[in-house]
C-alpha cells in the first residue's frame, strides 16, 4: 500500500490525493465514457504527447551533458560562461519572444477546442428539438407514417454519426449502416458529403408531410430553421477543420524553443554543473509538452485522448432519440389533459 494511504501520512494529504485521483478519473470517465483507473489515466494523455516530444528531450538533454563535460574537462566554454550578462539578457529576450508566441498559440487552440465543443453541444441541442418537434407537430394517418417519422427521427442521429466520420475523413461505418435504409446507405457511399445528403433527406420528408396536409407553412418553417441549423453547425465544424492555424506560427515558435534550449546550458553550466544536462532535458520537456498540447487540441476532431469526445456525444444523441422513440406515446394517442 502507498504510503499516502498509511496511517502515517497526514489527514491533508490523504485528501488531497484522494480527491485528485476522483477528479481525474471522475472528468476522464464523464469525457470519454471509460472508466480508468488514476494511473491508467495519466499514461494514456501522456503517450498522446510523449512520443513527439521526447526525442527531442533526449537530444537537449545530451547536448546540455556535452557542454557540462567541455566547459568542466576542457574550459571550452569560458566566454560564454563569465557572468558578463551576455547570455542571461539573450535568455531574456528569447524569453520574451516565445513566451508571447507560446501563449497566443495555446490560447488560439484552446478557442478553436471550445468552439467546437460549443458547436457539438448545439447539434445535441437541435437534434433533440427537431426529433420533438417532428414527433409532436407531424399528424400520424397510419402505422406507415409512424414508421416513417421513427425513420426521420433516426435520420438526425446518422446525421450526427455522418458529421463525425466526415470530420474525420473516415469511412461509413456500421453504427451509420444501422440508423439507415440499405438503399440509403449505398447511396451515401456514392456521394462526398454524407452529412448533407441526410439534411437533404429530412428537408424533403418535412416537404412531403406539408404537400399532404400533415404540417402547415408556419410548422414547416420552424422545422426547416431546425434543419438549417444543423447543417450551420456542420459548417461550423468544417470552418475549424479547413483553417488551420498558420504554419509560421508553429515554424517560428519551434525555432526560438531550439535556440533558446541551445543557448539555456552555457548560462546555468556554471552554476549547476553535471546537473545541467537533467535541468535541460526537465525545461525542454516541460516547454515542448505546452507546445505540443496546443498542437494536439487545435484539431479537436480527431482521436487525440484531449481530442473532443464525438463518440461519446453521437452515442449520447443516439440513447436520447431511441428513448423518444421507444417511449413517447403517438401523437393520435397523448391526450395532456387526462
């Protein structure tokens, strides 16, 4: 047993960890569905970074030992090393600079990241108002149109699906095969954008229950402002995705993160010693995890584990529907007033 949980550790520090470890596996469980153990947890968002980041750790670190050995062994390194101010104000500057680039590329990802969660939250949103509104408003003549309705419904589920492999460029997959026609789906496969074919499918089913009495113009036009809702959240999503962030930014942010661990070892040689080398490799590590985080969550579609968790919503949106379905009277038999 840890010794956090001894009876030896303090009061504050067992609860500390124990709700660190809640907390973390508790959001983690909410985020993505899984439930995880803590350390299990840790090693799956820290292999999302790791591999990218560490040879480049390594190297740094490796550098900062080549220098400790040739200004220790061979004074090869005297100049730089003399507290003349000349490194520590050009670690300053580069301090400057790419802490104002680090920043805005962190704060930029982290809006693009936001704004798709806020996009995905308003699809659920709207997928839940159209299903109640074409469950409500659309007058049932016949178990056939029941069908129908229940197929619309599922409709705006495979809409959610489609919109998350189309962000993705994946291919059609089973869960969107289930929610459709088999005719439709072979039609699906023929087209670019699936997720705009199935809007298409629910605008035309609402068109058809107008022309037969089913709907009037003011409820087709409220369902339509639905529809068109969706498919603005589609654009949304594809905005992000199709405007990356400047490839100057990352090439000029990486470039001072180079110089300035280049130059980091000669100004703290001095002082640190054969721990030059572990300091390096400790600041590289932490500075390129910030960097490469902003670089993960800018593309928050994907299957990054900070990525946004579109599994876990599609399926949210799929669970809600079904339930409407399965459960919600029809609307010939819900009589409110009883």
């Amino acid at each position: 047993m840890s010794s956090f949980h001894s009876r030896k550790a303090p009061k504050w520090l067992k609860h500390f960890i124990t709700n660190a470890n809640n907390s973390l596996t508790g959001k983690y469980n909410l985020y993505r569905g899984k439930k995880l153990n803590f350390l299990k947890v840790i090693l799956i968002l820290e292999t999302s970074v790791l591999p990218t980041i560490l040879p480049w750790v390594i190297f740094c670190g490796m550098y900062g030992f080549i220098v400790t050995i040739l200004c220790k062994r061979f004074d090869f390194f005297n100049g730089f090393t003399n507290k003349n101010g000349v490194l520590t104000n050009a670690i300053f500057a580069f301090n400057i600079g790419f802490s104002l680039l680090l920043v805005f590329r962190t704060n930029t990802a982290n809006e693009r990241f936001w704004e798709g969660r806020k996009l995905w939250g308003s699809l659920v949103n709207a997928t839940r108002n159209l299903a109640q509104g074409i469950y409500v408003i659309v007058k049932e003549k016949s178990h056939k149109d029941k069908v129908k309705k229940e197929a619309t419904i599922r409709l705006l589920v495979a809409f959610a699906v489609a919109m998350k492999l189309h962000l993705r460029a994946e291919p059609l997959d089973e869960q969107l095969a289930s929610l459709i026609s088999e005719m439709q789906y072979l039609k699906l496969k023929e087209t670019h954008h699936p997720p705009l074919q199935i809007s298409l499918w629910i605008r035309d089913y609402l068109q058809y229950q107008h022309e037969h009495n089913s709907l009037d113009i003011y409820q087709l036009t409220a369902l339509h402002n639905l529809v068109n809702e969706l498919v603005d959240i589609l654009g949304g999503c594809e905005r992000i995705l199709k405007t990356p962030m400047p490839l100057i930014y990352s090439i000029v942010l990486k470039q001072l993160l180079l110089i300035f661990c280049l130059v980091l070892p000669l100004e703290i040689v001095g002082d640190l010693g054969w721990w030059t080398g572990i300091v390096t490799a400790f600041i590289t590590f932490i500075l390129l995890s910030i960097e490469e985080i902003g670089s993960e969550i800018e593309e928050p579609f994907g299957h990054d584990p900070s990525d946004l968790p579109l599994d876990v919503i599609c399926n949210t949106i799929q669970r809600n529907l079904e339930e409407l379905i399965s459960l919600a009277p029809s609307s010939n038999e819900f009589d409110w007033r009883a």
